[in-house]
C-alpha cells in the first residue's frame, strides 16, 4: 500500500505494543518517521530497533504535560503531518462499584490529556494548514460493553470534542477521526477476560472464548489490520474522511448506523 508519506513525520502514542506499535509499524514500513513514546523502555527500544532510521523513542507517559512537552521539543523545526493519540483506559468497573476518585481518574487519563494534546499539536498543523489527528477509543461509544463504565462515559466526551474540532479545522487541511475498535488480540483485553472470569467464576480462558462468541466472524480481531487502516487515516490518502468515528468491530456493533 502506497501511502505517499516518505519521510513524513508522525507522533505515536502507545507505541510499545497493541493499536500504537500496528499504526507505527504500517507508518514505517511505507517510509514514514514516527515519533513513538511508550512507558516500557526495553520493549520501545527493541521495537525502534527494528526501525532504526525511521523511529525515534520517546519513553514516558503521554498523559503528563512533561512528555507533551518533551515530543514538541524533539518535533523542533520540522512539519508533523499527522498524530495518533492512544493510551490506556481505566480500570474495568461497574458502575456501583465506581467511587467518585475512578471518575476524577478517569477524566484525566482518557479526556483531559488528550485536550492538552490537541492543544499542543494543533498550532503546529494550522501553521502548515494541513494534518492529520487519529484518536483510539473503544467501540463502547457506539455500544457500551459491560463494566467499562468509566471508559464509555469520558470516550463519548473525546467523540464529541473530536467531531467539534473536525469541522473548526477542516477548511486548514486538517482532518479528525476516530478509530472504535471492539474486541482484539491486545494486552488491554486482559483485563476484561479477568473481569469476567471474576464476576462468573470461570477460567480466563472460558472468559475469553465467551468475548470471541459475541464477535460475528468468531474471533479477535488482528491488530495489524487495524494498524493498515490507521495509517492510511494519517495519511494523505484519506483527506475526504474527517469527523468520523468508525468501528472495527467483526461484528460486534448491532446498530444500523454502527
């Protein structure tokens, strides 16, 4: 897939592992430049190993205005031509068993950051009038899953201020998106399989073959081809495409409009 973004740069977040190492590894395997922070350092190194000339590492938490502030340092001078804003979401809770602290939480780590992100980032893109920002959410925004209370509520609140921003911006070049992703073979999902094995006493494996017989095509999804999509959504390639929220379900999504 050509993607005529040679040499372009890009900021990954989440990068180590999961929908953050698919997107970069799609990035750079058509000849971008990726900036990508993770928190791990051992596996954000052997990652940009593989990459070395294309990938620079970045290791801390995304979520906190010093590593904001430590990726617009390493831009410098050059033209970013897209971001993609990802990190993880908070605990898997009902919501009796929430406390009023999950949901200060909550606010930071999945909305409030990704408001700093933007504003960050967004000057850089409006000088250059054009870019490209990618959000990860959840397909919890199109149809809540069991016991991610907290991530359905403060993603629908990213949705919304994506799709506000997308029509302020799209006259500069800018496209904004969203990418809901439902059940995949990643680390996050972990922690819904042990959630369920918990509430049902059931193995985690019982728990996990329960979560593929909800997905129409029968299994996880494959992050790679998640990754395919992403980076085609951060380049040039898809600059009809703005405001969207679009699942990658297998299925799962019932509604019509999902």
């Amino acid at each position: 897939m050509n993607l005529n973004i040679q040499n372009q740069l890009f900021v990954v977040s989440g990068a180590s592992s999961g929908f953050g190492k698919a997107v970069a590894e799609n990035l750079a395997k058509d000849g971008g430049k990726i900036i990508a922070i993770a928190r791990g350092a051992e596996r954000l190194e052997a990652f940009q190993a593989n990459y070395p000339h294309q990938i620079e590492a970045i290791v801390g938490d995304i979520t906190q205005t010093d590593t904001l502030q430590t990726v617009l340092k390493t831009i410098g001078e050059r033209k970013l031509s897209g971001i993609l804003i990802n990190a993880g979401g908070p605990p898997s809770k009902s919501f009796l068993e929430t406390q009023l602290n999950d949901w200060d939480d909550a606010y930071q780590n999945i909305l409030r950051w990704k408001v700093e992100a933007i504003k960050t980032f967004l000057p850089l893109f409006l000088k250059e009038k054009y870019g490209r920002v990618l959000f990860v959410e959840s397909a919890s925004v199109k149809q809540p899953i069991e016991n991610l209370v907290l991530s359905t509520s403060l993603r629908l609140a990213v949705v919304g201020m994506a799709k506000t921003i997308s029509e302020e911006v799209a006259s500069q070049g800018i496209t904004v998106n969203v990418l809901a992703p439902s059940y995949h073979a990643t680390p996050a999902m972990e922690r819904l399989f042990t959630k369920r094995s918990e509430a049902q006493q059931i193995s985690v494996q019982e728990a996990r073959q329960e979560f593929e017989s909800e997905i129409k095509i029968g299994e996880l999804g494959n992050p790679s081809d998640f990754g395919e999509l992403g980076a085609w959504l951060l380049s040039p390639q898809s600059r009809f495409i703005t405001g969207q929220t679009i699942s990658i379900d297998g299925g799962v999504i019932k509604g019509i409009m999902g």
